[in-house]
C-alpha cells in the first residue's frame, strides 16, 4: 500500500502478518484500533466486525445541508459529508468551520464502532470555499505556466489551509483535457493536450505530502473520470462520441498519472461516453480504472450523478444498481442519502448488488480513513488555522500569477509599461476581486465585486506607477495620456452557466470601453481576465498589446510584475486560440488555422 505505515520487518513477519487478519486481538482490544497493526489487518478486523447497516452508511456521502443535526451523523452510520460549492457555515471563518467539522466528527465517532467520517470540499483553486483563504490562479492558468513543481508547492498550500478546517479530503484536480472551448468548464482544466494534465499531476503529490496521514495532508481526486472535456459542442455533462482509441490517447492518460502517483480518490463524470453514462460505465470504471489501471482507492460519484444516469429526476433501484455494480465506491447523495441507503439495501437483500461489491467499497474507504490517520487523529490540526491566507501562501500565488500570464501582442514595444508615465486604467474587471477570481469562489458560480480579500490588479497597477486615472467604463480618457490598460473578459461562472454555444466575444460593455479608448488615439493595452480564450481577432489590430491574464485569482500584483517588467512574461498558450469561435474545436495538429497557436508566448527584449 502506497500511503500505510510502512513498518520494518522481514519474511516471516510479512507472513504472520498474512494470516493474522483475525477479528481481535487477545486481550488487547480489537485490532483495528492498534496504529501498530499494518492498514489491511485494521481494515479487515473492522470489516469483520460491521453490519449492513455499518457498510451501507459508510458508502454515503452527504451534503452538511442534508443532515438535520450531527446526530443524523450517528444514526445513519454515515462515512462521508461534503459541503458544496455554495455550502459555507455561518460565520464563513476558519474556526467555525474547523468547530462545525469537530462537530459531526464527534458525531461519527459516537457509533457502536466509532468510525470517523471523512469530509469533502472543492477546494479547486485554493480553499475557495472559505473567506480570507488563498485564492490562486485556476488551472487553465496554471497550465501556462508549464511549471510542475510551481503546481506541486500550490498542492501544499492548499493541503495546508485545508487542514486548518478540519477536512480532510480535496475534489481535486480535475484532470479533464479541454477539447472545445465552448465548455463553461474549460478554467478547470490545465489544456487541451493530455502531456499538460499530466504533468500538473504533480498537485496530487503536493496535497497528498509523503503519506496521507503527514500533518497538512489531505486526500485528492482525480476528476471527472473520464472525457468530460471531450463532449460533442463542449456540452456540459453532454455525450464524448469518439473511439476508445481517442479516448486513451486524449483523455486517459492524465488519470493513469494519477494512479501512478498514489491519488486517494476518482470521481466519475456526469458524462457519457458514446451513450453510455459515466456513472453506469462498468467498462471504464470496473475494467479499466481498477484492473488495468490498478487503481486500490476510493471512486466516488459526483454530486447527485447516480440521479443523472437515466435522465429523469429522482433515482431508481436500477441507477443505484446500475452505479454500484459499475464499480462506484461511495455515493455523493447530498439530501437523499436516506432513501439511497434503504433502497441499496433492498437490493443486496435482492442479491441485485453481490455482498462482495459492498465489501470491496469498505475496504476501500476504510483503508483511506486509516491512511490519513483518522482513527488516532480525527479533530482538527489546528495549528494549521495561521498559514490561512499566509504571507507565504499570498506570494506563492502572487508567483503563479506572474508565471501565468501570456503575453500575446506588444507592437511598438508598448509593454512593459513606464512606471513614471500617465496611465489610464479602464474596464470593468480592473477592480474586481470576483471577477478576477472566476468562479469557485465563496460560491459556485463565484461573484463579482469584493467577495474575497487579495489585491485587485487595478491596485496592483497604481503600486507600481506614479500617476494613474481608473474609470470603469473610461469616461475622462483623453490623448495626455501615454498608454491606456484595458482590463476587460468574462464574469464568473461554473458548470452549465458557462456553456457558450452561441457566441464567444466580448459583451457590449467591454466594447463600449475599447471604443471610447480607441476615438482617444491613445496606445492601448488590453488584459483580458477569462477562462478561455475568447472571440477577439476583431478588435486585435486596435490594440497595442494584449496579455491573456486566466482567473488570477487574489494576487493581482502579479499581473502587474509583469505589465511593468519587474518580471518577464514566461506563460505560453495551454490552448489554441481560434480565430472566430465557428472554428469550435480547435487544437494543435488538426491543421485549423489559428489566431494564436498553442505554446504561443512573446517574452521582452532583453534591453528593455
């Protein structure tokens, strides 16, 4: 096992410790409660030792929202809950979030057995769920960076800020290869080649640490098993119709990193795979993930995706059969976990679903609880609640964001911008912290305006420069001016929100706002904050520069270390970058002709 206690003993030990899965141990309490007993003896004295009941509990996954009180926790038996994109307790603090896990904790641990839960967030740039958390660049940003380790240390960072609320397991990264850019959740991904997702597997390492129960550790997953982003017209949850062989090629590989390096977790799209819902897809979870990847962790579902296999609201004894039997380990039922338990449990009765496929599910999830050291330590690390938004934390960000950013049009050498000049910022995403965060952020569909403490980049701006004039909508700009910033792109938003199948351009207030800059006569720079590129070879020739910025996230000093020079823009394109959005698909080696190729990235001269 990848993450157990990995004790020091020789041949005969590894043989008496081969038959010595006895339920108890003489005259010392049950086995599975010894830490000096290896993970598989633990995990199979308990497994010995539960009922139905016990086993069908610890499958479910719950919504905090969806439990009445923690003593829901107790009588449920159940293993897991999650809190939601949009599932924050009151007052959105660390210590009320690490008093509301040690809260239902204590609840799991009043059980007849005492098993601790583990607890779920989406914690997908950042601990975006909690406020005063540090909010990096979104995958896709991420992905331009081209810098594995820089990944790696965010991984930590994360793991470390998470920790200091009590949870214990991360819904990330996701791992989806972005094939069309119409997808409202193309952010999420790191590019539209799979060697990008793949080597960003490094994250895995940095929130998972040396083993899992590593003080700062949490659990990841790897998501969305397998293709979501590969949809035909970057549908959300929509139908991926290609071979299997596109599909190993494209969109597989990043997971079987992810394997390799020991992910805790999968979770399974609400994708289908040539008709086939994910959730229900035996073959690619059963065959594929677990035998030939060899896979040994939990699969979990996504949120309500057992409901979503046959289309029609409210699940069924044949979904739940369908899910288990395919090879899902434990059920995200945010509300219904009740009536998820009763009706598995009619089926095993019904020998629908074999004992052996509940067994198999615990074993799993019981031997990640004792991986992450939950059965000695189940409250809060609280000594983790200071690196919350930390100075290290903010300048690691404050790193990625500067690595980050593509540099894409300097005609006339207008960038870097003069830091004793007159500079005229302008756009409705230069101060504002949720529009430069995207979506994910203390919400699911994320917010504009001050929702999260961090540096706008228009302040990034006005630290760097002696004299500049902000006007969101760029009333006031006149040609004393040397250069004019145009921050300018997409408002949050997530999952299904995000879909664009009609156009990809800019909104008609950005428009309003290059124009009036534009009529001016003054050079301008244009920024765009977006979480993918956008429909913009229109008005490139009026623009002097142009600098793709991603969902930066809350250091926007970043942005302008870059706009400035202090730091050379380095990021390069995870993507290609379409000319008009009717050319939706578009990736490197499928011989469209692109605005911006993939890999794409000016640099400064080196005398600037």
């Amino acid at each position: 096992m990848r993450f157990g206690r990995r004790l020091g003993i020789g041949a005969l030990a590894v043989s008496l410790l081969l038959a010595s899965e006895t339920p108890a141990l003489a005259g010392n309490g049950p086995a599975y409660k010894d830490s000096r007993r290896p993970v598989k003896v633990r995990v199979a004295d308990l497994l010995s030792r539960m009922s139905l009941d016990d086993k069908l509990g610890q499958m479910m996954q719950a919504e905090r929202l969806g439990v009445k009180s923690p003593a829901d926790v107790t009588t449920g038996r159940l293993g897991s809950l999650l809190s939601g994109g949009s599932s924050q307790p009151t007052p959105n603090t660390p210590v009320t979030w690490a008093d509301m896990y040690d809260g239902f904790q204590k609840a799991a641990l009043a059980t007849p057995l005492g098993i601790p839960l583990v607890y779920g967030v989406d914690a997908v740039h950042g601990h975006n769920g909690l406020y005063g958390a540090t909010v990096f660049p979104h995958n896709i940003g991420l992905g331009a960076t081209r810098d594995p380790r820089l990944v790696e240390k965010i991984g930590r960072a994360t793991a470390e800020e998470v920790s200091g609320t009590g949870i214990d397991w991360d819904f990330a990264p996701c791992l989806c290869v972005a094939r069309n850019d119409r997808w409202g959740r193309t952010y999420e991904s790191f590019g539209e080649v799979p060697q990008l997702a793949t080597e960003m597997t490094s994250i895995i390492t940095g929130l998972q640490g040396r083993r899992l129960n590593q003080p700062g550790s949490v659990m990841a997953t790897a998501k969305h098993y397998v293709g979501d982003g590969g949809t035909t017209g970057g549908v959300n949850e929509g139908n991926t119709e290609i071979s299997e062989q596109e599909l190993r090629a494209i969109h597989l590989p990043p997971f079987k990193a992810a394997v390799q390096r020991g992910v805790g977790s999968v979770m399974i799209s609400y994708s289908s795979w040539n008709g086939v819902k994910m959730h229900a897809g035996s073959y690619l979870i059963n065959d594929v993930l677990k035998k030939e990847l060899g896979f040994t962790g939990i699969v979990v579902s996504d949120y309500n995706g057992v409901d979503k296999i046959d289309g029609k609201s409210g699940f069924t004894p044949e979904e739940v059969e369908a899910a288990i039997n395919a090879g899902i380990d434990m059920v995200m039922v945010p509300y219904e976990w009740q009536k998820f338990i009763d009706t598995l449990r009619t089926l095993v009765e019904q020998g629908r679903v074999p004992m052996s496929r509940i067994d198999d599910a615990n074993r799993r999830i019981l031997t990640k609880k004792f991986e992450l050291g939950l059965f000695e330590h189940p409250l809060t690390d609280r000594r983790f609640l200071n690196t919350i938004g930390s100075k290290p934390h903010r300048d690691l960000a404050r790193q990625a964001v500067r690595e980050s950013q593509v540099l894409l049009k300097n005609d006339h050498h207008v960038l870097p911008l003069p830091k004793r000049g007159k500079i005229f910022v302008a756009g409705k995403n230069a101060d504002d912290l949720g529009n430069q965060s995207g979506g994910w952020t203390v919400g699911w569909q994320g917010t504009s305006g001050p929702v999260i403490p961090g540096t706008t980049i228009l302040q990034g701006i006005e630290q760097k420069a002696a004299a500049v004039t902000y006007a969101k909508d760029a009333t006031g700009i006149d040609k004393s001016y040397d250069v004019a910033v145009a921050v300018v792109g997409e408002t949050p938003y997530a999952e299904g929100k995000g879909d664009r199948p009609q156009g990809m351009g800019l909104d008609a207030t950005d428009l309003a706002t290059l124009q009036k800059l534009k009529d001016s006569g003054v050079p301008t720079v244009v920024v765009l904050v977006s979480g993918r590129p956008l429909d913009i070879a229109g008005q490139l020739p009026d623009w002097a520069g142009l600098v793709e910025s991603w969902l930066p996230g809350s250091e926007g000093q970043g942005v302008a270390d870059v706009l400035f020079g202090d730091y050379n823009p380095t990021g390069k394109l995870p993507v290609t970058w379409m000319r008009s959005a009717d050319q939706q698909p578009i990736n490197v080696g499928d011989g469209k002709p692109a605005l911006f190729p993939f890999g794409y990235g000016l640099h400064y001269p080196r005398h600037w």
